[in-house]
C-alpha cells in the first residue's frame, strides 16, 4: 500500500498536474507545444488558413504526401464523443485529408472509439499527450508541475505508511486474538491455566519500515538543498555538467536554464538509452538535478534534429 501511495501513483499525478498546467496555459502556447510534438513525428503544418472549430481550432498538416486534418480540444473537462467524431470526420472530407488526429486534454468516451476507426480518426487524450509534451514545456511550468507533485506524493506516502502501520497492528492484533493459547484459556475458564505470554507492541511493516527511512533521507536532502546559497546552486550545477563531459560520447555539456542540460556529442548510436542512464545516474547525486531535462544536439545540425530526455 505504501508503494502504491508513494510511487506507483507519481506518474499519475504528475499527468493530471500537467494537464492542468496545459489547460492554464496560453492558447496559442499550447498548440505550439502540440505541433512542436507532432513535428517530431513527421507532421508539419500546411500551407493552409486554419478554420476554427467549436471549442478549438483545426490544422491542416502535412505528412509525406498524406494530408492530416489536426482538431484540438484545449480544455482539461472536454470530452470526446461520437456525436463531436462524426462531425470532425465531416471535417476530414471538406479539407481533403485522408485522416485525422482529434486531440483533447480531456477524456475520450469509449462509444467514440469505433466511430474513429472506421472514420481514420486518431484519438490522443491528455494522459497520453502529455509524456510526450512534457520535455517542451517551459521550465517554469515544469517546475509549478514538479513542486505539486512533490507534495502530493509526500502526502500519500505518509498516508501509506499509516495505512500500512494501522494494518500491521490490526493484525497483529487479530492473531493474537484468534491464538490457541486464548482458546484454550477461555475454554477452561481459567485465564490462569494459560501460558504466560508477553505484551508486545505490534513490530512496524517491512515495507513501512524502508518508506518512513525514504521520507527521512529525502527530507534531509532537501533540507541541505534549500539551506545552499544560489551561488553554491551554481557551483553544484557546474560541477555535474563537467561530469557528464567526461561520459566517452560527449563533447561537452552546459547548462541552458537552471533545468535543462544541453549535450553537444561527438559520437551516438541514435538510440540514446544507455547515454541518458549514465547522465542521470550523475545527476541524481544531486537533489535538485535529479528531474533535470535534457536537450540531446545531433550530430550534423544541417540534418538532423534536436532530441530530449528526461531524468526521473
């Protein structure tokens, strides 16, 4: 119960966060966030006016040869149904796209999901969008995003390790209830016939246990965090980019803002899983660096394209 409160739920919670955070945003900031994502699947925008549409606007977007007609729904509590895909579908067919991506920060209603296939609609709600619009977002919005997650998640652990302490002594308590010596003694009606047993107080979870010494050790480096000067901020962030420039496939890296890491390579297998471990195990020794971002510089910057990732 403890790791469901306390990690398995972070992900979610930092998705409906971000979500709010897109639905305050600026409209124009967001679809530019949206079309910056697509962009790196291959979309880009046609040489087309946008036509807008009840309660977002529609894009004409280009892929290969195909045209994909983009309607964005920027509201976190709008739903998609199959009344709004039929009549995005009608909008397919006027722009003279082949298919389309109906995109919402909301919810999609599940008797939409066979109108849209039959119809070559691509339906993206705001979980799924946002692990993907996630290393665009400003560091500022980022950081909002972060601070509210921390604290949530400090919330629920500490609800996990209550909930978890409360069900070990109910257990514990339980047992000793239904034990045979207590049987036995109320049986005979003698309490005295039965064997002496000690009193103990019911022993904490394992898993409780490694929770609350996680609270402790993460409390006492934010504390350390909090109690450096901006100055010694600036020291620490230096010192972890001359780090990473020492990994084998780096040239150098510096810090673009106080969040994001810039890696300029001098060699890559254009996979850049192994790449990411290596800069993040570095920067996870350091508290404040451990959620940092990082911009991944191609090799041939005539060519080719900008890559992120993301330290967790």
């Amino acid at each position: 119960m403890g790791f469901w409160f306390g990690v398995h739920r972070r992900r979610r919670v930092e998705a409906e966060a971000g979500i709010h955070a897109l639905a305050n945003m600026k409209w124009r900031d967001c679809i530019r966030l949206i079309l910056e994502v697509l962009g790196r699947d291959g979309y880009k925008e046609a040489p087309a006016p946008q036509q807008s549409g009840d309660g977002g606007t529609e894009f004409l977007l280009l892929r290969g040869d195909q045209r994909v007609l983009l309607g964005f729904k920027l509201g976190s509590t709008y739903h998609i149904s199959d009344a709004s895909v039929s009549e995005f579908a009608k909008g397919i067919e006027i722009q003279g796209a082949t298919t389309g991506i109906l995109l919402t920060l909301g919810s999609i209603e599940s008797s939409a999901l066979n109108i849209a296939k039959r119809n070559s609609v691509e339906l993206i709600d705001g979980a799924t969008i946002w692990p993907k619009v996630r290393p665009f977002v400003p560091a500022n919005v980022l950081d909002h995003v972060r601070l509210q997650v921390a604290t949530q998640t400090r919330n629920g652990l500490w609800i996990g390790f209550a909930s978890s302490l409360l069900l070990g002594m109910g257990t514990f308590l339980f047992a000793s209830h239904m034990s045979p010596e207590a049987d036995v003694a109320t049986a005979s009606g003698t309490v005295a016939a039965a064997p002496a047993r000690r009193t103990t107080a019911a022993p904490l979870p394992v898993d409780a246990i490694a929770i609350k010494k996680s609270i402790a050790a993460a409390q006492a480096k934010r504390a350390e965090v909090a109690s450096l000067t901006p100055s010694q901020l600036v020291d620490r962030r230096t010192k972890a980019a001359s780090e990473v420039s020492t990994i084998a496939q780096v040239a150098y890296a510096h810090w673009q803002t106080e969040s994001t890491l810039e890696l300029k390579l001098k060699q890559s297998d254009g996979v850049d899983g192994s790449l990411i471990s290596e800069v993040c195990r570095i920067l996870t020794q350091y508290d404040e660096l451990r959620l940092s971002r990082l911009q991944i510089d191609p090799l041939d910057t005539a060519t080719g394209s900008v890559r992120w990732g993301q330290c967790q």
